[in-house]
C-alpha cells in the first residue's frame, strides 16, 4: 500500500498519516456533525500505530509529530463543523 501525503511520495515499506486517513477513520459509522473528542483522538492516534506496526512499516513521523498532526486535523475539524 503507497500513501500520498502533502504531495511526499511515501516508499512502500513507509508510512505517514494524514487529514484524509483521520476523516476517513473519523467518518466511518459516524456523522460528518461529531466532534472529536480527547478520546476520539487518542483512538485516532493507537490506530495509526497499530496500522504502521501491523504492516511492518517504519513512520515518518515521530510519536509527537503524529499527535501533532491529529491534533491539528481535529480542531480544524470541530471549528467546521461548530460555525
């Protein structure tokens, strides 16, 4: 499986996680009007790390950076759909 992220192309035995894996995960059996929650995030980010260690893939992002970057998406996410 190749993910495409900010326009990186990520190698094969590589992975980096992003807004359209996050919604995608997000949205699955949910409403596009859920906000995320603490725990909704925390969630996002064990199933990125149970995705990459699964496959066998080394992350191109650090623990931190990939909090960070759920951390991000979520917020924008519940500033959308609070407005």
């Amino acid at each position: 499986m190749r993910k495409k992220i900010n326009s990186l192309h990520i190698e094969p035995d590589s992975t980096a996680f992003g807004a359209d894996d996050f919604r995608a995960w997000w949205t699955a059996g949910m409403s596009d009007n859920d906000e995320l929650s603490e725990h909704d995030r925390e969630e996002l980010f064990e199933n990125c790390m149970y995705i990459a260690e699964a496959e066998n893939r080394a992350m191109l992002q650090t623990g931190e950076e990939l909090r960070e970057a759920i951390d991000h998406w979520a917020d924008a996410w519940n500033r959308s759909i609070n407005l």
